[in-house]
C-alpha cells in the first residue's frame, strides 16, 4: 500500500518502524519476547486502564483513502492513502487530573539518540503541552541493550534548540542517563513510567 503525506510526498517507514520492529521479532530476545516499543507500551496503558490508575491511548494517524480494490465480496484492499495531517506525538491521557502527552522512539545505536528521530511540528507541539502546564516526555528505547528511558520534554527541547544554534545532532546516551530516568523492564506493567512520572 501506497501512504503519502498531504504535500505529496511518499510516506518511508521510520527505521524503528520496519527493519528494527523485524529485527527485534525475529530475535524474540528472553528479555522483551520480541515485542516493539509501542506493543509494550500498549500492554503498558492497558493494564494502567484495566487497574484505573491511568486512561491513555496511542493516538489514531488520520488517513484519507484514495483508491480501494475489491477483489472479493468479502475483503477490501487499500491501494493508495494520505495523512490528513502531520501527526504529534504517539501518546495522551489522563492521569490524576493532569494531561499526559508522549512520544515514544527506538534507535539501534548504542551510543546516542539522533534528533532526526523527531520532526519540528512534534516538538513544537511539545512546548504547546508544556506551556499549557500538560506532562510531556519522550519515552526512548536503546534496542541493543534493552533498556528504556523517559526524557522530559523540557530536556528534549533543550537539545534540539542546542542542534539548531550548530550543535550535535544527537543526544549521547550520557546525557539521556544524566537528565532522563531509567525505566527497569517489568512484567505487570511492562514500562511502567507513571512510576517515574509520580517522581516529579
């Protein structure tokens, strides 16, 4: 299936989205069972929702279809659609009065974080839901080691206005130790980060 965005452009999978999500399944490592990100992260919400601690939902990506095929009674398949819009960010909710919004990333390198990883429009967003008093974070998973990260958006902000004025284009995995908080992978809930959230 063709997905294009509303200026035309062909849509290209993100790399955490096709090879890294493939990858990742056909490990099947002891520690995650194969699992992306965002499936753990929906076992995640879910249990929050079932336990009523938290109500937050990955967010839909509106998609207008273009052309449809029928090749039977009983299926339809999409040929050709177009974001309606730039999406934000993957993740908001609820959670004890306050508005939560995040996003939540992958990257195989095992020494930083590339800021390519993110768009403008995201994190313009970003400080809209900070400036409106929302909890906003980016949750950030270093796929060759397992572990996971919740970095406030405020320290996002503060590294891509450092790539903007000519810095680095990335966030060293230090710094994401320094400024963010490790998430220890669980069972029930797998990333549980309204634990780090109770913190600040």
């Amino acid at each position: 299936m063709n997905l294009n965005y509303p200026n035309g452009k062909r849509y290209k999978p993100k790399e955490s989205e096709t090879a890294t999500t493939t990858k990742n399944k056909k490990n099947n490592s002891y520690s995650n069972r194969g699992m992306t990100l965002e499936e753990d992260l929906n076992e995640t919400n879910e249990f929050y929702r079932e336990r009523k601690i938290a109500v937050i939902h990955k967010k839909p990506t509106p998609v207008q279809i273009v052309q449809v095929d029928y090749p039977n009674r009983s299926a339809a398949v999409i040929k050709e659609a177009y974001f309606k819009l730039a999406s934000t960010t993957d993740y908001n909710g609820v959670y004890k009065g306050k508005y939560i919004d995040f996003e939540a990333k992958e990257t195989q390198n095992p020494t930083s974080f590339p800021l390519k990883n993110f768009h403008p429009h995201q994190i313009e967003h970003m400080e809209e839901v900070l400036n409106q008093g929302g909890i906003c974070f980016v949750i950030l998973r270093f796929t060759r080691f397992e572990q996971v990260f919740l970095l406030e958006a405020k320290h996002l902000l503060t590294f891509w206005e450092r790539m903007a004025n000519g810095g680095r284009k990335s966030i060293t995995k230090e710094e994401i130790e320094q400024k963010g908080h490790h998430i220890p992978l669980g069972f029930q809930p797998r990333i549980d980060y309204i634990k780090i959230i109770d913190r600040f």
